[in-house]
C-alpha cells in the first residue's frame, strides 16, 4: 500500500473511531457517575437507590410533590450529593441544568409563600436518584432524577445508547412576583416563544391553529406511562411562512436542548430527516400573557406540551415525550427480541 493511501485509510480510520466516541460520550459519562455515585453509598442506602432495570417502578414518574422511591439528596451526605449531582450534570444541557437548579431552588419560594405549611413539604433536597439496572459497559440500564416539577428519565440501552424522555420541568411560581428573585421566570422562554408563534399567525392560519378558547387544566397527558399523538393536531408547519416555521423549530429545539448536546442534536436530525413540515402546532387559551394558555407540538416520533393555568396562570407544566422511545421502551424491545433470538 502506498504511503499516501496508508495515510487516507488510517485518517478515516481515525475519524470513524471519533464519531463512535462521540456518539456513546454520554454513555460512557453515565456509566462512570452512576458508579461513582453507587459506590459511595452505604448498604442501606444502595438498596434504597437501586430497582431492576423491569421493575415497574422504572415508569412510575410523576412531578407534584408526593411520597417517591429512591435516594432523595436529603439522605445523602455533602460528596454524595456532589456524586449525584455530577450525574445529572452528564444528561444536561446547559440550559437543562440551569433550569433545574433554578426549580429545586423554586422551593424556597414557595416554602415561603406558603409560610412553610405543612412543614417540610417544600425542600430544594426533596430530589430523589434512582438508579434501575446495573450499570455495566455493554449493558441496558437506567436512572431517574425527580421531584416536585423536575422529572428526568434515562435509558443507556446496549450500554452505548441514550435516551432521554419523558423530561418534565415545571414552575410553581412561572414568575416570582415578590421578594429578592421578582420578575424570574424559569420557563418564560418557552412561554414567550410559543405566544409568538401563535400571535404572529394571520386569521386564517389561526383558525387552524386555535384548537380551543378554553385551556385545558392541565398538560393532556399527564404523566401516563406511554403515550400517542394527540388529536386535534393544530397547524402544520407546511401551512407557516417561512419565519413562522424557523420559530417553530427553535422552540422545539429549545426543548430538546434541556438535554445533552450529543443527545439534543441526534433527536433534532431525526426530526430534520422526518421533515419539519410535518411538524404540527396547536393553541388553547388566551393570547395575551396572564391569560391562561396551553400549546402542544407534535411530530411523527415526539409530543411537546407546556400548560399555564393553575393559580391564576402562573403555575406552568411543560414535557417533552417520545411515542417509541419513553424510558428507552422500543430499543428495549429491540434488545430483548436479539438477545433472546435463537
């Protein structure tokens, strides 16, 4: 072989090798912060933190404050809390994580606003790391980090790749109205965003788009366990002007960025190949800000839902999910099927 071509073969080589690094860096992240965390626990309290990868509270999640299962960062001394904090730092985003240290902080607000009634119900270390499966290298497992409008869930499939869905985050208050934080408003991009979209839309696109006067209490789905498309669907983003789509997928992106660079950009070229003209987007509510409102944006493979109604419309709930692949179920499935193949 001459040297020239050694060169090439050897250079493509190479750049194969660091697309494969790339892609599993997140895994390969987890893997080592979920030991980390694992190991620095006592026996007591791994056995609280860890569930089988098919127990069925892998898909028990929900985001209001009630009894969970797992090891809260109230039980965890100071280095394993860094521990456990290291690890949710290796599925975030930047934006992800401000937005998470900005919602567990939430919870003085509220403790406040609320003048600690009951007591102890709002605490910043109410956040619960639960670890479902061993994590090993070429090895299905998973972890969650959840409380009171925080939920993420993981799944390492193969022990190389990762998902993130369902991913809740919420704000109670959606904008601090007194005190030294007034005027904060963790998610008010996402609110921001989506009432531009909605405004920005001409009478006839509106009545498209406008699927109800009335917003719902709630986001739809709740926190089922799975989930499909929702009906009505809204607008196509075949029906936008050009603006009007590029608005459309920032916010999508904006979502999917709460999550880790190399996870967020996998999902949007996925979303890119479907075509973001299949993209849809719906409205309920008022279209000015304070009115009680909720959007939801769907795809092929993914729903989007932000509601803002509860307490007079400064009490707002958004998630992102996946049809196929919420706690990694069809990968899953994909795995089990080749494992067990004869």
């Amino acid at each position: 072989m001459r040297p020239t071509l050694r060169i090439a073969v050897a250079v493509l080589v190479w750049l194969a090798a660091s697309v494969s690094i790339f892609a599993h860096a997140p895994a390969v992240d987890m893997l080592a912060a979920a030991n980390g965390f694992l190991g620095a626990l006592s026996t007591d309290q791994k056995k609280q933190a860890t569930y089988a990868l098919t127990d069925a509270e892998r898909e028990n999640w929900f985001f209001t404050p009630v009894p969970r299962h797992g090891l809260p960062l109230k039980a965890m001394d100071e280095k394993q809390r860094d521990l456990a904090i290291a690890l949710l730092r290796t599925g975030l985003g930047q934006s992800g994580l401000a937005r998470a240290e900005a919602i567990m902080s939430m919870e003085l607000v509220l403790r406040e606003l609320e003048n600690n009634k009951p007591p102890g119900r709002r605490d910043p270390q109410l956040y619960f790391v639960t670890v479902f499966g061993s994590p090993t290298a070429d090895k299905s497992w998973g972890w969650r980090f959840e409380g009171h409008h925080l939920s993420f869930n993981f799944t390492v499939v193969d022990g190389s790749h990762v998902f993130f869905a369902p991913a809740f985050i919420g704000s109670n208050p959606a904008e601090v109205r007194s005190g030294p934080r007034t005027g904060e408003r963790v998610l008010g991009e996402e609110e921001d965003l989506g009432r531009a979209i909605v405004k920005s839309l001409d009478d006839a696109q509106r009545k498209i788009a406008i699927i109800e006067t009335k917003a719902p209490g709630e986001i739809v789905t709740a926190n089922k366990r799975e989930v499909g498309p929702l009906s009505p669907v809204g607008i196509t983003a075949a029906r936008l002007n050009a603006k009007q789509r590029e608005q459309l997928f920032s916010l999508v992106k904006l979502y999917l960025n709460r999550g880790r660079t190399e996870i967020a950009e996998e999902t949007v070229a996925e979303i890119t190949k479907a075509g973001i003209n299949n993209l849809t987007f719906a409205w309920a509510g008022g279209l000015e800000r304070g009115a009680p409102h909720y959007y939801r944006i769907q795809g092929a493979a993914f729903l989007i839902e932000f509601d803002n109604t509860q307490n007079s419309a400064n009490h707002v709930h958004s998630v992102f999910r996946d049809f196929k692949r919420d706690f990694g179920r069809d990968p899953l499935r994909d795995h089990y099927a080749k494992s067990h193949a004869p």
